[in-house]
C-alpha cells in the first residue's frame, strides 16, 4: 500500500511539473507577443535592417535602407530610377548580402550558406523586370517545372505545381510554347507562374508592369491583387503611380539609396514635397484636384482613385446644390 501512494504521489508531482510548465509557456507567450505588438516591434514577415550594400566599383546603393512588411500586405515601392529599388530587391532572398545591417524573414536573420539559402528562397520568390532574364527552358511546362524540380520533388508532384500554377495565371494550354514565342504580358505570367510553383509566401516583382501596354499591366496587377487575397504577401516596385493607390495596402518612397517615406497611400501621397523631390509624380486624379483646388477654388477633398474623385465630386455637387 506504501508503494502505492509513492506511485501517486510520484505521478502527482510529475503532473504538476507539466501543468507548471504549460503554463509558464502560455503566459511568455501571450507577455511575449503582448510587449511586442504594445511597442511597436511585432514580427514581421519580411525586414530590411539598416541594409548598407556597394557595388564592387565601391558605388554605394544602399546607405541604412529599413523597410519592414506585415504578412498578408500588399505592398508598393516607388523611386527614381538609380534609387537601389532593384538591389533591395535582391537582398530580399538571399542572392546580395549586405555589407552592413540585416536582413530578417520572419524575424530571423537570413544566413548565407547553401541549405539555409534554399529554404529562404522557397519562401520568398522574386520576379525580375525583365522576363527574359528568368525564362530560359525550351517550353513553358519546363520553366515553370524548373524550381519544384530543384527542390527535389517527385515528378507526380512537380507536374501538380505546374499544372496548378500554370491555371492561376492564366496559362493553361500553353504548357509546350516556346516561351520567347509569347508575348510580353505572357511571359511575365509564366515568371510569376515559376515562383508560385514553389509555393511562396512572399512574391517580390520588380516592376511587373513594365513594357506592358495599360491592359496588359491591368491584368497583372489584378493577378497579383488576387494572389494577395489569396494569402501570399505581395511587394512590388513601380512608377506607375495611377495604379499604386487601387491596389497597394502600404508605400514606401525610395530616395537615393534609403527609404525616405512610408505610410498608406494617403499618407504618402499627402507629403506631395517629398513625392516630387523623389522625382515621382501624384496620381493623375489627385492631380486634378491639386490644379481645381490651386486654380479654380474647387474645394473639392482629396482622392487618389478614380472612384474616390467620383465620390468627392458628388459630395461637393451636392452640397452646392442644398445650398
């Protein structure tokens, strides 16, 4: 009977250990994520830290850049060209390292060695500007095939991806084109079609709407839009400011070398000094209202789509027509 109630209590003792532990963990966690959310440092997905990064001339591109991005944003980079938007880009994945600073995803620094490399590239995809720079197998099927294959995965798998990317995009039927046999706005669905075969978290464009005509840039952007409402955190870089307030959730404005603004778009676009002296331009119809309000005493509040300029134009008529 001794040994019994030692059992008990042995196993009690144990029992407790475990709840006592369990709950330790609970309460870090929340105090964790708690302070991190209170002080502005929770986790984000992606993060430039004082990035500092030179050409190997010694031209310096990169001078203490910071750009931090939430899971589930879609995001826009704009700059003068020269800005070192591209070259940002290229620390997002791993193919630069910077001289200085770091680079986080998902709040661990990226390091630099072959394996771990791969893993963050299975994260985080890129789509140059150029197409032609990232298409280069003899038929779509084999370049969007390329990336899962690297991966090491069964060849019933490799041809689910392909499949599965090739119809989000909007490419099915196309599987044995040569890919220099498609044009502009389908080669860059067939790049964007190579990385989700990967399965990303975050797709990084390096200005996907350029060389295209306004419909064919149309389609990409809603493309992107819908992956993004899909869950994959989107990040472009562009100078098409008309489109940048319809489908960007967060801008940050690239000077020389660093980031010298951040916000919504309404925010970003308020600070019309720094828009222009970063040689960048307001969306089309805030312009408008800028030169109406300036010139003709509109009065009219400030919009930055066409939908919102609709909006505050049948406000203003009928507020002047109550008068």
């Amino acid at each position: 009977q001794y040994h019994i109630l030692q059992k008990i209590l042995n196993y009690w003792i144990i029992l407790v250990v475990i709840i006592n532990l369990w709950v330790n963990e609970l309460i870090y966690g929340f105090y964790y994520q708690y302070y991190n959310y209170k002080y502005g440092e929770y986790m984000a997905i992606i993060e430039a830290k004082d990035i500092v990064y030179k050409y190997p001339d010694g031209t310096l591109a990169l001078d203490r850049a910071n750009l931090s991005v939430e899971k589930g944003e879609m995001v826009a980079l704009l700059g003068p060209n020269g800005a070192g938007k591209s070259t940002l880009f290229l620390h997002f994945n791993g193919i630069l390292k910077p001289k200085s600073g770091k680079m986080l995803l998902k709040g661990a620094p990226i390091k630099y060695d072959a394996k771990s490399l791969m893993e963050v590239r299975k994260t985080v995809g890129i789509v140059f500007q150029n197409s032609d720079d990232q298409l280069f197998a003899p038929t779509v099927k084999q370049d969007v095939a390329f990336g899962p294959l690297n991966l090491g995965l069964k060849d019933e798998e490799v041809e689910k991806r392909v499949k599965e990317a090739l119809k989000e995009v909007g490419m099915e039927g196309f599987e044995n084109k040569p890919p220099h046999h498609l044009s502009g706005g389908q080669k860059k669905r067939v790049a964007i079609a190579g990385i989700l075969a990967m399965h990303p978290e975050i797709m990084v464009l390096d200005e996907p709407t350029a060389g295209l005509d306004p419909m064919g840039a149309s389609k990409i952007m809603k493309l992107l839009y819908k992956l993004n409402k899909e869950g994959i955190t989107i990040i472009i870089s562009t100078h098409d400011v008309d489109l940048v307030p319809i489908y960007a959730n967060k801008i940050f404005v690239m000077g020389k070398t660093k980031i010298v603004k951040s916000g919504t778009v309404e925010e970003v676009f308020s600070d019309v000094k720094t828009i222009r002296s970063a040689n960048l331009r307001l969306p089309r119809v805030a312009h408008l209202i800028e030169v109406l309000n300036k010139k003709e005493g509109a009065n009219l509040k400030m919009g930055y789509t066409i939908g919102e300029v609709k909006h505050n134009f049948a406000n203003l008529f009928k507020e002047r027509c109550d008068l």
